[in-house]
C-alpha cells in the first residue's frame, strides 16, 4: 500500500512565538531580515506568515515592543500610515 503523501504543515509561527523571527535577526541583523527569511525557518509560507504579520515591522514590534522608546516623544520607527 502506498503511502499517503503527507502534507506540509500550514501552522504558522504564533505571536507568541517569535523565534523564528529572533534567528533570521540573528542571522540576517535588524535591519536586513526579510519576511521570507522568517517564513522560511518558521517551515511555513511567506502567505501564510502574512496572516500573522502584515510586515516587517510588525515582527519587530512583537519582538521588541519597546525598541523605540529612547527616542523623542512622538518619533517612531514604523512606516507611515496614509
């Protein structure tokens, strides 16, 4: 009897676990990392990583929620919303 193809896991990385994230820092640095790169060590697609995060930053601020807060009031590291 054949075997039956097994399907790749779609479980994406949680908020709560950010570690895939932390390595493709580690690896790529802060301000190099991609998506893709914590896509690719989570074991999941970038698509599916998306769910979760809408974009880079939004992996840092689950990381490092307060990594801007030496800096001036009213000044952020974030993109600017329209």
């Amino acid at each position: 009897m054949p075997s039956t193809p097994s399907k790749r896991s779609t479980k994406p990385p949680s908020p709560q676990s950010t570690s895939p994230a932390v390595t493709a820092i580690n690896l790529a640095g802060r301000d190099r990392f991609t998506t893709a790169d914590v896509a690719a060590i989570a074991g999941c697609s970038i698509g599916t990583l998306y769910r979760y995060y809408k974009d880079r930053i939004a992996i840092l601020d689950a990381i490092w929620p307060d990594r801007d807060a030496h800096l001036p009031t009213g000044f952020r590291l974030t993109k600017p919303t329209n």
